[in-house]
C-alpha cells in the first residue's frame, strides 16, 4: 500500500511538472529528459543518465558535442563584429565560408547565400529559381515540381514542394499543388520493376509531369540525391537516374535543384552527396551538418548559368532573412570544414558508413521485422515490416517505429523514427546518423540497443 502510494506521488510529481513547464513541446504529453551537457556522441541528463545519439538530433550535429573548438571561434567572432545586416556589408567570415563551400563542390557552386536553416535555403532556392527565369524573359516559369514521399521543409510552401502526406494534412489548406512524381524507391517501386529490369520509369515520370504542368511554367524540379526523414537513406539504385533527371530538366529549361539539407557536407561520404551520382545540379541546399551542430545555420548554392544570368540582367535578388549571411554563422561555417579537412573525417565517414551498413545488415538477417536497409556513408534507414517475404508494413494505429524509439531511450540511446513511406498512408522507418566523429566501438553499441530494442518491440 505505501509503494502505491509512493509512486502516485512520483506521478503527480511529474505531472505538476509538466503543467508548470512553459515549453510548448512537439509531443506535449511526453516526458522529454533535460539535457545538460554532451561530449562526442554522448548527451547527459539533469538525473546523470549517459545517451547515445544515433541520428545526430537528427543528422545536424555532424561534429557531437562539446567542442571547445567551436565556442572560442564564436567568442572570437563575436569580439570583432556580432552581426552585419546582408544589404549594408559582408564580413570576411562570410566571404571565406562562401569561398570554402565552392572550393568542396569542386566548383559546382559558383556563390552562395547563407541562410538561419534548410527551409529558410529552400525557400530562397525557388526564390532564385524564379528571377534567373525573370532576367531570361521567361516570366511564366514560377511551378516547381518535387517527388512524393519528399521533405524539404516545414514552410508551407516547402511542405507543398515536398511529398510527405502525414506532414502535409494538417495544413493541406495552405498548400499549392506544382506537380510531383513517384521516389526511385527500389525497395517499394511504384512501378513494380526491380531495377536490374527497370527503364527508369520513376525518372521518365519527371518529363510527362513537365509536359502535363506545362514547359513554359515549370521553373524547377527539386530532389534529395539521398533521402531524409521521408524515405530514410533511400537512393535509387538503378545507375544512371539522376543523369537521365539533368538531361529532362535541360530539354525543357528547367533548373535542377539538389536539396542536401540533410544529405551534404560529408554526411554521406563525400564533400556533397551529388558528388557520387556524377551530376552537377544548378542550385544546392544546404543545412544541419553545414555548421556541424554548433550554430542554426543553411545556404543556398548556385552554379555560374545562375547567376552570370541574374548578374547580366536585374543583377538583384533582394530576397532574404534578417540572419542571413551574418557573420557568426560563417565563421562557424569555416571552423566545421576546416575541422573535418583537419582530421579526414570526410573519409573517416566512408570507413564507418562501410561498417555500419555492413552491422546493419546483419540486424537485418537476424530480426523478422527488418525488410529493408539502405543508405551511404553514415546516414542509413532502417525499414521494419510486419512481413519480411510481402513487405506487408504494420498498421498505421501500431506506431510501431515510434515504440521502437522510446525502447531506444529507455535504453538510453535518442534515434529518429520516420512513417508514411509507403504512399504515404503506412510504412515505418528509422533513421541512423550518428556524428562523424563515431568509432566502430560505438556503432557496435549503437546496433546492440537496435537489437535489444527491435527485439523488445517484437515480442
């Protein structure tokens, strides 16, 4: 009898935390520890519980935590100049961030904007879009077209470019409809093909959506070379997809935005994750791992055609955020490529990415509920299945990656959940990611916890 009772005390503790809280939380009816403090891939909570992050909170903190490194070049910068407001002057951290960026995209990139995040450098990069077409004379080319299950951003015009259902219904009054096409999702091909077979049918889409739009209306098509959150890790693994994306998108004067928010600066083993599909897109995103963790920070990228055009025609492009280009972003910017040029953690990604798609795939053998692992350098999805042999995914009420993450935290390890990858009504998937700093110890512990977890949920 005084165990009940202890423990109602401890829960109407909780809850009268809870109430008091002035956090408006993503999920207000969970009990969210209090991070203190983190070292590496480790974060601390206010009880002195150690977790691992397995998706780098998630796929931004590509450095870990606790770099002393990071906060004396914030403490330095803030010493000269704080802030610079984009329209009056540029400062030399931002000229140097912006030369570092073209230098790693092996010149794809021929200037950059920074901006606060990835929706703030997707919604720019449409912007952009838009007057390079204006200073050519095509005034009528404003529709950019995206893929469906695709995310690119919480705004709203971000959400219609994208195709994430489940994120999309809540605000589906605000969206605006430009077309979309089916994912090169081998695993679940929308055309039932394998892609030893297929003809690149998912790509092809891409002209008939074009000529259903309208050519003389269609600015930009816009992907992600690897998925994110919507179809973790996805790829397409038939060679030659995004060559056959360029050559549609040229015939018809389209631009080719490459959306690496999640996927860029060395997340998936290279500098840019376009840098493996041998493509050269004509405006890039870029976010999360761009400032390795330790400041909000995101750009848009654009090759020569973009803006020698803009340049010899309005020569404007007035668009932008209070934040952007300030120079406490850019010296972080700089500080995060020189520090992953300084200890090869490019190539470091590479060796890890081998070995943890290699662990994951062994999780995958053993457990039943894995159909699908897929994914480069250290940014991998994990699709879990009622049955492996149909790809049958759970019910949608199951919520079945979700459980699988708090088994995770109870475990003391974060990881990131996805769902509605299969046509966005179903499907379950987690996203690994941890920070590039990672050692084959530490992936061997995050797959343990996978399995423990997984294997929790199971039974």
């Amino acid at each position: 009898m005084q165990l009940a009772i202890r423990l109602s005390d401890v829960e109407r503790i909780e809850r009268d935390i809870m109430e008091t809280e002035h956090i408006f939380h993503a999920d207000m009816k969970r009990n969210s520890p209090t991070i203190v403090s983190g070292s590496g891939i480790y974060m601390y909570d206010d009880k002195g519980n150690k977790f691992i992050d397995a998706s780098s909170g998630p796929i931004l903190a590509s450095l870990g935590y606790g770099l002393d490194e990071m906060g004396e070049v914030l403490k330095k910068q803030c010493g000269e100049i704080n802030f610079a407001y984009r329209t009056y002057a540029v400062t030399p951290a931002y000229k140097k961030a912006c030369k570092y960026i073209s230098e790693i995209s092996g010149g794809v990139i021929d200037k950059t904007i920074l901006t606060s995040g990835g929706t703030e450098a997707v919604e720019l990069a449409a912007k952009i879009a838009r007057i390079y077409h204006l200073d050519k004379g095509d005034a009528g080319k404003y529709k950019v077209i995206g893929r469906w299950i695709s995310y690119h951003g919480i705004s709203n015009s971000a959400l219609s470019w994208g195709g994430h259902l489940e994120r999309r219904k809540s605000y589906k009054p605000y969206m605006q409809e430009t077309g979309h096409i089916p994912p090169p999702y081998c695993y679940r091909c929308w055309f039932g093909k394998e892609p030893a077979s297929c003809l690149l049918e998912c790509a092809k889409a891409l002209e008939q959506e074009i000529l259903t739009q309208g050519p003389e209306e269609v600015s930009a098509f816009i992907a992600e070379p690897v998925s994110g959150n919507a179809l973790c890790g996805n790829y397409p693994k038939k060679e030659g997809y995004y060559k056959l994306i360029r050559e549609i998108c040229d015939k018809y004067d389209v631009l080719f935005i490459m959306d690496e928010v999640m996927s860029g600066i060395g997340r998936t083993g290279f500098w840019f994750a376009f840098q493996q599909f041998e493509v050269k897109p004509d405006i890039v995103t870029m976010g999360k791992a761009l400032g390795g963790g330790y400041f909000p920070v995101g750009g848009v990228g654009c090759g020569k055609k973009i803006t020698e055009t803009i340049e010899n025609g309005s020569a404007m492009f007035p668009a932008g955020y209070s934040w952007a280009g300030n120079p406490l972003a850019a010296a972080v910017v700089v500080k995060t490529i020189e520090y992953k040029k300084e200890h090869n953690l490019i190539e470091h990604v590479k060796e890890m990415g081998d070995y943890l798609g290699a662990k994951l795939d062994g999780l995958m053998e053993k457990h039943p509920t894995i159909g699908n692992v897929i994914g480069k350098g250290l940014f991998y999805g994990i699709e879990l299945v009622k049955d492996k042999q149909t790809k049958e995914p759970f019910p949608r009420g199951a919520n079945y990656a979700a459980r699988v993450v708090d088994e995770c935290e109870k475990n003391f390890m974060f990881v990131q959940s996805g769902t509605g990858n299969v046509k966005g009504t179903a499907g379950d998937m987690l996203l690994v990611g941890p920070a590039f700093i990672v050692t084959k110890q530490q992936i061997d512990d995050i797959v343990n916890i996978l399995d423990i977890s997984i294997g929790g949920v199971s039974k």
